[in-house]
C-alpha cells in the first residue's frame, strides 16, 4: 500500500527525514514510533501530500504521491499534528463539508457521515459547535473526518495526545477496528499504544529508521535486558544458591522485604521467560510466592539499545 | 464548480458565524455614517452641483474604509489557516488550488459588499428628504456601486496576497496596508511629478485611484479603467495562486 524509498527531506540547514524507505501492506496498522523532532510528522505530510520530498519516492497503492497527487488525496484520510479544525462550525455541518470536498455527493455524504459519527461516538455532539467542545470530542471529530470518505488509507499523527484514559481506551479500539479494512499508519511516542494497536512497528530516530518489527519481536530482542521481580518468603541463602543454580538467570539481587519475603529483581538469559519456572520452584519448595512480575520495557529502553547497538553487542 | 460553491459557503460562514464579521461590519457602518454626517452638512450649507454619490466620496472616511478594511477582511484568509493548521487539512483533500484561492476571493468580496449596504440606506434618506431626484440618479449610483466593487476587487486580492505570504495575521493586515496606500499614492505621484515625458505621466495616470473613483462617482464608466482594475485583481490572485503552490516546490 505504501512503498517510501529513499525518502529525504530537507528544510532550510535541517534534514529532518534522512534517506528512509519502508514498505506498509495492504491492512496493516503501523505504528511510527520516536520522540519530538524524529522526522515522523514530516514523513507523514509527504505521505499526504503535503509537502514534497526533497528526493526519494512515495508511493500510496502504486501511485507516485507527488505526479498522481490528486488520485493519492482521494485514498488518504490524513489527521495533522494537533487536529486543526475549524472551531466556528458545528460537528455534523464540518464533516459533511469536508465529506463534500473530498468529492463524496450531497447524498452518499449524509450516510457517510451519520455512519462516521456513529463509528467515532459523536452521534450526540453533532449539533454542538467545534470549538466549544472537549478535546476528546475534538480529537473524535478529527478522527472522523479522517474516516469520512472511507479512504483506502488512514494516516494519523499522534490520534491520543492529550486525552484522559477512557477516550485513550476508545480511540484505540476504534483505530484498531480499521484494520484489516483499512491500512492504517499512527505516530506515537508511547510504546504500549504501539504495542496494543499495531501489527508493525517503525522505530524512528534522528530522521532516520532505526528498526522495523513487530511489537512481540522487539520485545523479544530486549528480553536480555528485561526484569523479573519476584517476592518470595523464604530463607536468604537458600534463594542464594537457588538462583545461582538456575543457569536461565544471568544475574539477581535479592532485597530484604516485609516480614519473611524477599524481592528478588531477577536478569534473565536473553530469550528465556524465568516466571513459570520460579513459579514451580517456589511450588514444589512450599515458599510461599506473592508476587511475580516482569518489568516491561518503556521506549527509552528500547532507544538505547536501539540507538547503541554497537556498544550492546561488543560487550 | 460544485467544490467551489462549497468551499465559498464555508468561508462565507467564517465571516457570518464569527465576531470579527460583525466587528468589520459595523466599523464599516460607523465610517458610512460619519460620511453621512459630513454630507448632511455640506448640503445644509447651500446648494451643490455634485451629485449626491460624488459628495459621499469626496470625504475622507469612503477611502478610510477602502484602505483600512479590506485588510482587515482579508487577513485571515489564509495566515489564520496556516497558523491553525486547517491549511494542511485543506490542502490534503482532493481540492485544487485554483478552488481555493478562487472561493477565498470571492467570500471577501461578497463579505465587502455586504458591509458597504449602510451605504444605500444613507443615499435613500438623502433621497427621499430632499425630494430631489437630479441628485441621485440610476447612473451615478451605479458607477458608484461599480466604483466600489473595482476597487473592493483591488484591494482585496492584494489583501489576499499579502494573507498568504504571512502565518501571523497581523503581519499580513500590516503589509496589504502598506501596499494598498502605496498604490493608492501612486496615483498622487503624477500630478507631484514634471511633465518630462508624456508617457510616464500617462502610466501613472492608470494608478489614479482617487481620480478614477472620482469618475465612478459622477456616474462616468471609462473601459480603460475597468480593464485596469479587472487585470490588477487577476494578477494580484495570480500571484496568490503561486505562493499557494510554491509549497510544492520548497
């Protein structure tokens, strides 16, 4: 659905995109992952066709974003950063005129709209004026008229920013229903939306790509660096020379916790789970085992490795 | 075609739906009036030859609100969309651009029309207490509307020139209102100027926005002067045209 090869992008004595291509298929829902000033909103207004590539191609559904386009506007639901909308219009009256001028007619327009509010929940709203609203709602109506013309491709720059957990939660299930249906690409800076939404994610750093995987996959590449905690009461040196014995614990430190327990942070070797096994050490010993956890990784964890690659593997 | 309607209804409604609209509309309504004050003294005082519309031009408040409001009308068009951000949203839509700056244009220039209404309300009382109709005559006030319109279509595809150079709004208002009243000074440039060559005169003769109002306003409708309006206000949205395109090449 979108092939990006060699993409470039430079403003005035900046790169901001740096010579990237990716490829996104059919259905997919892709999570563009990095902090501010990464290169992603930039990517995704070349997407749109916004802005031009200072060189590279883009390709949406095999047409070229800047020879074809219009054809390409026509398959793109874009949100910008922020989601400008105009706050003098009301919800219903706005997503009819931009379902009009993104060439849907008088009728088909009605229908897609009255779906898309539904889709988005601002079935309520829609005589309210825009920018009377809640930024929730606000975000819901940038979201729908991202929808509206029932583009091939959805684009969205960071579609959660700023909203309280529950509209988080419905955003992301509505954005996850579009796969499949739709192909759908997200930027975000927050690794378990990632992880939660998308099929695939891009890690990009510095306007450039620094990995490429799914979300189980990375997490498995820093498995070597993840945490298990485990609070166990039992006597010190026998969890001692437990441990050592185990050869999937690569290192552990044990801390005194309330009454007899213990907290046991432990390393494990990469790629090895520890939890079923300390569960059944902790069953056939009789210690009694309160609590076990793994530490997930945020994404600055995962930029460090990421970022320091060589430094990681020369250790 | 259908597009472009829309688009209009929508900056249309920006204007209607916002304070600012009002805000324009009865600053307009206040210089029309003082205009109307000013000319009710002229015509207690003794008889006139001018015509009713010439009187109202000949004050200063008519090119008050010629050189100060259209600015004002057309600042936001698109210095608010680019610093809101709505641009990019419009511009990523399957819309020319051609739409666009045509649609914005025309929504200012319905929008200068509209303010100018007070303006038929003063020349009908004028009309029906002085009982006179050699004063105001269907020709007079027609040149006058259409003086109007031309120089409204001037200043306002400047005013959208200038808009869309700027994402501050206040930046754009400020230089469609230095070139507007350098154009309009143009004008006063010929008369300060010595006769050395008949040509220049005659070039500078085209810029004499008072004067060529000031036939308007007798109800005298010159082609050349239409032409130069007409032309200016199509180069002046060409020019927008390609500030609005040169996104696509920066």
């Amino acid at each position: 659905m979108i092939q990006v090869s060699n993409l470039t992008k430079r403003y005035a004595g900046r790169t901001a995109v740096d010579d990237i291509s990716f490829t996104v298929e059919r259905g997919e829902i892709v999570g563009l992952l990095g902090p501010n000033g990464a290169g992603k909103s930039t990517t995704m207004r070349v997407l749109s066709g916004f802005m031009p590539a200072t060189s590279g191609t883009v390709r949406v559904a095999g047409l070229d974003v800047f020879h074809d386009s219009d054809a390409v506007r026509r398959r793109i639901g874009y949100m910008p950063e922020n989601n400008p909308l105009y706050p003098e219009m009301r919800v219903r009256e706005y997503l009819k005129f931009r379902a009009r001028i993104k060439g849907l007619g008088w009728r088909q327009s009605r229908a897609r709209v009255t779906t898309v509010m539904e889709q988005c929940g601002l079935a309520d709203v829609g005589r309210r004026v825009i920018g009377q609203l809640s930024k929730g709602y606000k975000q819901r109506v940038g979201l729908a008229d991202a929808l509206v013309h029932d583009p091939e491709l959805i684009i969205l720059d960071e579609p959660t920013i700023g909203l309280d957990p529950q509209q988080i939660r419905s955003v992301r299930a509505l954005i996850k229903s579009l796969g499949g249906r739709h192909t759908v690409l997200i930027s975000t800076h927050i690794l378990p939306e990632v992880e939660m939404m998308c099929g695939r994610v891009l890690i990009m750093l510095g306007g450039r790509v620094l990995a490429s995987d799914t979300p189980e996959n990375l997490q498995r590449r820093m498995a070597g660096g993840n945490q298990i905690i485990a609070e166990i009461a039992a006597p010190e040196n026998e969890l001692r020379t437990m441990f050592e014995s185990l050869p999937e614990v690569e290192s552990f430190n044990l801390s005194p916790g309330e009454g007899d327990y213990f907290r046991c942070a432990l390393t494990p070797q990469a790629g090895s789970d520890l939890r079923p096994i300390i569960y059944q050490l902790a069953r056939e010993k009789n210690w009694s085992l309160r609590e076990l956890t793994r530490s997930r990784h945020t994404l600055e964890d995962i930029y460090m490795q990421v970022t320091q690659p060589a430094t990681e593997e020369g250790e | 075609m259908s597009i472009f309607c829309i688009l209009l209804r929508r900056e249309l409604g920006a204007y209607f739906l916002n304070l600012t609209g009002y805000v324009i509309i009865a600053a307009v309504a206040l210089l029309t009036g003082l205009s109307f004050v000013v000319l009710l003294q002229n015509l207690g005082s003794g008889p006139s030859p001018m015509p009713v519309t010439e009187m109202f031009y000949r004050t200063y408040f008519f090119w008050l609100i010629v050189l100060l409001v259209s600015p004002v009308i057309t600042m936001r068009l698109y210095a608010l969309e680019k610093a809101s951000g709505t641009f990019e949203t419009l511009t990523t839509t399957p819309v020319g651009d051609v739409q666009i700056v045509a649609s914005k244009f025309v929504a200012a220039q319905i929008f200068y029309l509209f303010a100018w209404l007070p303006l038929v309300a003063c020349l009908l009382i004028v009309r029906h207490f002085t009982q006179q109709n050699a004063g105001l005559d269907a020709g007079t006030a027609g040149g006058m509307a259409l003086g109007i319109g031309l120089t409204g279509s001037l200043f306002l595809s400047l005013g959208c020139f200038a808009s869309s150079l700027s994402r501050s709004q206040v930046a754009a208002a400020m230089i469609s209102f230095g070139l507007g009243v350098s154009l309009f000074s143009l004008g006063f440039l010929a008369a300060a100027l010595p006769a050395t060559s008949e040509w220049q005169n005659q070039a500078l003769a085209y810029f004499g926005l008072f004067e060529q109002m000031h036939d308007f306003a007798r109800g005298v409708v010159d082609t050349r002067t239409v032409v130069f309006y007409v032309s200016a206000t199509f180069f002046f949205l060409f020019l927008t045209l390609r500030v609005v395109e040169s996104r696509r090449w920066k």
